[in-house]
C-alpha cells in the first residue's frame, strides 16, 4: 500500500510529496510519502515505494556534493548509525517502519523562496515558451530546436515558490530583488556546479539529466542545500540509449504520469483522475529503475 498519510505530531509543513516535522533543537523529520503531483496537482493515488526511492536517492547525492555545497542531510530515519545520539530521540526511536524507511533526519534552515531549475535540454514549460516566444523564459536560444535538443549552454530558469498553484519565472533581476545580487549569484553559480558533477557522473551511467530543481536554505548565515535533490521528482532521467531529439525522451522519471495526463480530458485544477494500475506499476518500475542505473545497487 502506499504512504499517502503519515499523521504523526508537530507537523511544520505538508508539501505536494513531503510531510515536515518539528523535532526541536533546530532538526526536522522530512518523510517522502508516496504522493505523486503532476501539473503542481496531487493525484488521489500514491505510488509504492516512491518515498523510500526518493529519501535514499537524495541521500546518495547529498553524500556526492557535499564538497560543492553544505547540505541539511543527517541520516535516513532508520540508520542508527548515521544518526548516532539521535537515534535515542524519543520521536525517531517510536517511528513506525514505514515511515522510517522514507523519512530522513535533517538540520532546519530558513528557506530561500526560489526555485533554482537547471536545464541542459529542450523540453517541458521551456520547450512550451520557446514554441511560443522563441525564448526560454527571456534567455536568448538558437533557432530551429526541437523537444529534447541540447542547450549550447546550461540555462538557470529559477521561478517562485508558491505554496499553492503555479510556480511562476522569475528573473535573475527578480531573484536579486528578493534575496540580493550576491545570494542571486551564489544560487545560480552552486546549482550550475552540483548540475554539472551529476550530470558528468549519471551519462557514465547511461542516463540523461536533462534537467532538475535545487532549493536552499540558510543556517547560520551560510547557504546549504535543503529539501530532496536530484530524484525522478524533481529532476527529467531520460535513458541515453534511446535518446533522439524531436520526441518524448525514454525515461525514468514522473514525465510518464504526464504524459498519460496529458492524454485524459482534464485541465490540470484539482481534482486530478486517478491513475490507472498499469501505470501506476510502470511508473513505480521507472523509479527503482532510476535508483538501481544511477547507484548501481538494486534498492529491492
């Protein structure tokens, strides 16, 4: 069964996908349940062990960058080892397993509101503003691409983190706005530096990353990364075998549930239609898929 709910005490935050808690002493429990959202909708139907892919996937990359850029990452909620002492905390010791397996241990930060999204690919809200301005968001681009083409160079397309609806572009102008040029600069610059080392290291396995999104927060007047990054959530996996621009990519990521939506007569407000069992088995599939390519471990 999926974990859709987890219903524990102190809830700070429940996103799209994550449940927040308040463990005190400036620590959060973020669970990754197994909602799924499409379109900024969550469907009425979760997809099985998709919390525990993306808890242990962010994980692995948190572990790969942290030389680039400090992160909020303590351990996962069910390594004892990782978490040392806190393994004793009267909220994690009493944790049922299910909610354990996909929630992680973290530091809390003050979160910048911005979005940082990195593209290295045509596709998505960028091919659909390209269609119609010949622009990515405001950024010059050649002429003549189609879905799945290359960038000539990494594009930083951040937009607004709305805590309902659409996220919405901004500009690096904007950005400055709100956060001052020098914390603008510095997103851009670390977003565009955890990109590229996993970017080098997932095409020496096979996949694509044609895009993602990274959030930051602030703890003790440094910038660290936060929330989950780089999972088939937050990111486009496209496999690079069959990759060949002018189409829908072969992927390992939610583009599948989009797809699928985007087939059904339904104009992306709530409530969202149900996913059928077919492809919400897929879509689990693609997910350990992702996680086993990218890790070289089978999670399962």
């Amino acid at each position: 069964m999926p974990l859709l709910e987890t219903g524990l005490p102190d809830l700070l935050y429940r996103g799209k996908v994550r449940d927040t808690y308040d463990l005190g002493d400036r620590l959060l429990l973020m669970v990754a349940t197994d909602r799924i959202s499409a379109f900024d909708v969550v469907l009425p139907n979760g997809i099985p062990e998709k919390g525990y892919v993306l808890s242990r996937m962010s994980k692995f990359w948190f572990d790969m960058t942290k030389d680039i850029v400090p992160n909020h990452f303590i351990g996962l909620a069910d390594d004892p080892e990782a978490l040392g002492t806190l393994a004793d905390h009267p909220r994690i010791k009493t944790l049922p397993p299910e909610i354990a397996r996909q929630a992680m241990v973290v530091k809390r930060a003050e979160r910048v509101d911005v979005e940082c999204v990195v593209r290295a690919y045509l596709t998505g809200s960028g091919l659909v503003d390209y269609k119609a301005t010949g622009t990515i968001f405001g950024i010059e681009v050649p002429k003549g691409l189609v879905d799945g083409s290359k960038l000539p160079e990494l594009l930083f397309t951040p937009t607004t983190k709305a805590e309902t609806g659409h996220d919405e572009p901004m500009t690096m102008a904007e950005v400055a706005g709100l956060v001052g040029a020098e914390v603008a600069e510095q997103l851009q610059e670390t977003s565009f530096a955890v990109f590229r080392r996993a970017h080098e290291y997932a095409a020496g396995r096979g996949i694509i990353i044609a895009d993602t999104k990274f959030e930051f927060g602030m703890r003790d007047g440094e910038m660290i990364l936060i929330d989950e990054v780089l999972t088939p959530d937050s990111s486009r996996f496209w496999d690079a075998e069959g990759y060949a621009p002018g189409k829908s990519q072969p992927n390992f990521d939610k583009q599948f549930v989009r797809d699928w939506l985007l087939e059904q007569p339904w104009d992306r407000t709530p409530p969202a239609p149900a996913l059928p069992d077919d492809i919400v088995a897929k879509t689990r599939e693609r997910y350990l898929q992702a996680y086993e390519r990218l890790t070289g471990q089978p999670l399962l």
